[in-house]
C-alpha cells in the first residue's frame, strides 16, 4: 500500500504507536531487558535472540518483513512521523528518520 500511495504521490502519514520501524517485535525489549540491537543495526538479531515469543520461526518471519521494509525503503516513502512521546521522537532519529520528518504531538 505505501509503495501504491507514494507511486501517486499521496502524501502519507505514519503515527508511532509501537517500535515496528526499528524492531522486527515491535517492542524494543528481549531476554527481559530493553534492547536497541536492530536499531540502526541488522534485524537478524532478532532471530539470534527469539524476539517474537521465543520462537525462531515467528522470528525470522518478523525479520523477513523487516528487513523487507528496509530493502524497499518503505519508512523513507512516509512523508511525516507524528511521535506521541520525546522517546518515539528518539526511535524514529535513531531509525534514520530525518528529523524534519518527525512531528511530536504528545499525548495527554
């Protein structure tokens, strides 16, 4: 859909309400600790370390779409991030998301 949309010209909107742009788990935490491996890094480790509810198949599959997302540059077609915290603002920076490109609109 992002592909089909930026094909048009239709400027797209992204709001960060979970980690997917930097974390194949979408939670930035593993082996119960906060975890930045695949932020700016490469997103097999999330196979390496289970991720996704301790499984390496549902692991690799999360890598697979991300390193997808990566490869097609699919967060680099979203014309602007809307981040709903200081620390959402930092993930998309950190995720190589210009920060011209990032509103932070907190939420009360």
């Amino acid at each position: 859909m992002v592909d089909e949309l930026a094909r048009r010209r239709v400027p797209i909107v992204l709001t960060l309400h979970d980690w997917k742009i930097a974390c194949p788990a979408y939670t930035l935490f593993t082996e119960g600790a906060p975890c930045r491996r695949c932020v700016g890094g490469s997103v097999a480790n999330a196979v390496r370390h289970r991720c996704v509810k301790g499984s390496v198949a549902a692991s690799a599959i999360a890598t697979a779409e991300a390193a997808l997302a990566r490869q097609r540059d699919t967060y680099g077609k979203i014309e602007r991030f809307i981040a709903p915290s200081r620390f959402a603002v930092d993930v998309a920076r950190m995720s190589g998301v210009e920060p011209r490109r990032i509103a932070h609109v907190p939420n009360s």
